[in-house]
C-alpha cells in the first residue's frame, strides 16, 4: 500500500493557462491564413497566365494556317458566334469545332470559309437570337455551347459557370483598343470593325471582315494588348447572368444585340481611359478589363506572352498599348 509520500502529485491545465494557448493558436491562424490565401491566389494567377499563354498560342498557330488572325466577331451587334469559336482546334478542341462546322457553323471566306453571306451569326445553326436554346430544334449546337471550358475560365473569377441559359462562362476577352465612344453609333450597329484599332475586331453589317496579320501590327506584338481578363462590372453579376454583356466563349451573348457600344463586352473591350481596369461602375464598367486578382488583371499581348498590368497603369500608355498601329513609343510597365 502506497503511502501518502508517494502519491504522484497531478496537475492540469488552470483557466488562464488554457485561455493563453487559446489565445497564441488564434494568433498563429491569423498569421497563417494570409499567407495560405496568398499561396491559393498565386497558383490561381498562374493558372490564368496559363491560360492566357494557351488562348496566345492558339492565335499564333491559327495565323500560321491562315496567314492571319481570327475575326473578333462575324458581325457587329453582339450576338454571331466570336474568335474564342474559331481557335477551338487549336486548343486541342477540334472535335467540338468540326461538330459545330457539321451543324453550319459560318466560316468568313478569309478564314477559310465559303462565300456564302451571314446571317446574323447563331441563327445560321440555331435559333440562338429569337428564342434561348431550350426552344431550339438544334439540340447539338445547345449541348456543345453548354460545355464548361476551363482554359476560357479563370480560377479567382466570382462569376458563375454558365449563364442564365446554361451556356459556358469565359473569362478572356479580345481588346478592340481605345477610341470606343458609346455616341458615335446607334440602332444594332454596336462596333464597326474599320474604326478600331485592336488586333481582332468585329465584323461590318455580318459582310465586312477585318482580320489582323503581323504585319499590320506595326507597334510592335509585344506592345501591342491582343486579350484580357474580364469579370463582373455593373451589369454583370453573381446575381445578373442573364445580362448581354455576360461573356460566354461561343461569342456574343443570346440576351443582347442592338444595345449600344458597350453592349458588346460579351466578346470584347477596351482600352480608353474611360474604360480603365477594373472599373465596376458605369456603362464603360461592361467594356472595361478587369479581373479578381488584387490590383490589376492579367493580359495576353501579340507576342503570346502574358503580362499583369496594374489597374493604376497610366492611361496614355494603357491607349497606347491597345493600339496595334497607332505609331506611340509608349510601353507596359
């Protein structure tokens, strides 16, 4: 029997000892949670540049075939299908391509395409203006514009996936370059082609093709913004899918058409000083590159490299860069 001197004194934790650890593990999550978000947004960022430098790739390897860039889009008004469409092969997405060439998909003849007019873009397939997909007898072309594609996708972006008829999001817009005035057009003429300044560009009345070559881009593609991030402004939102400016990769989207320049954000934007990055406010918001990561938004440029422009970048040079021939000596930061 063990006597009262050998008892092995025990003793636990008091209140304010526990209350101290307590206190030192709250400090080490608030010292580690900054740091574990940063690492999370740093491979989402680069992920998007990954993305970016494969979409620059692909506009490369499509100017290799044809001797020129893609068309921006095959008309003016915001709802034909667009160059995210066209680069599909060179993405390692030629099946879904040649399927939406089986259903009639419009080719311009200088892509490679028949002499046949367009008509209005989607309707040449789908009733994709008149009614939503749903209501289509073309349940092919639906299914395939349904496809989540995560290389048109960034990573840090809030938008859902799909728009409010279930077609896939994209994230990566063509820069039509500054000099975009919302006043200078009206009715369903949006953009025209002819008075822009960026390295893809609409199409005039769905006849008139622009398409770029290197030689034209006489400031140089490593000056020059070719694509860039795009994400909510203040008629897209989380909450507002249905809106025509909603980017979605097939093109321009079924809710728009016939609304004003700045209508056509679905596939395009600009680089004025109206439309500065990350702009959220305003009707110029809807044309404006921006993006979810802090401070700026990531960009491809005619060189297939990948920049990440800050959202305080001077606004001669951000004009100059979306110039593909506007003679300036400015360049990105």
């Amino acid at each position: 029997m063990l006597n009262r001197s050998q008892w092995i004194s025990r003793k636990g934790f008091t209140l304010v000892e526990l209350l101290v650890v307590i206190a030192i593990i709250g400090v080490l999550v608030a010292l580690l949670l900054p740091a574990v978000q940063a690492a999370r947004e740093a491979a989402r960022r680069s992920q998007c540049s990954n993305n970016l430098k494969q979409i620059g790739i692909a506009l490369h390897n499509f100017h290799d075939t044809f001797g020129k860039f893609p068309v921006g889009a095959i008309d003016d008004d915001n709802r034909s299908f667009a160059w995210r469409t066209y680069i599909l092969p060179y993405v390692e997405q030629t099946a879904m391509y040649d399927q939406l060439v089986a259903q009639g998909l419009y080719i311009p003849p200088n892509m490679g395409g028949s002499d046949t007019p367009n008509v209005d873009g989607f309707n040449t397939i789908n009733n994709f203006v008149e009614t939503n997909i749903g209501d289509s007898t073309n349940t092919v072309v639906g299914t395939l514009m349904k496809t989540k594609m995560a290389f048109y996708t960034c990573p840090s972006d809030v938008l859902p996936q799909f728009d409010n008829n279930g077609y896939g999001k994209a994230n990566y817009c063509a820069s039509v370059g500054p000099n975009v005035d919302p006043t200078n057009w009206a009715g369903c003429a949006v953009l025209k082609g002819d008075r822009l300044g960026g390295i893809m560009v609409p199409s005039n009345d769905n006849v008139k093709n622009y398409p770029s070559t290197f030689a034209s881009i006489i400031d140089g593609s490593s000056n020059t913004i070719m694509v860039g991030e795009v994400t909510e402004s203040e008629a897209v939102r989380t909450n507002n899918t249905g809106d025509g400016r909603y980017p979605i990769w097939p093109g321009g989207n079924n809710n728009g058409g016939c609304n004003g320049v700045n209508g056509s954000g679905a596939v395009f934007r600009a680089t004025d000083a109206a439309y500065f990055i990350n702009r959220k406010v305003g009707d110029e918001s809807n044309m404006s590159f921006g993006s979810k990561h802090p401070n700026g938004a990531m960009f491809g440029l005619g060189d297939a490299s990948v920049r990440f422009v800050s959202q305080t970048i001077d606004s001669t040079v951000y004009y100059a860069a979306g110039t593909k021939a506007g003679g300036e000596s400015l360049q990105l930061p």
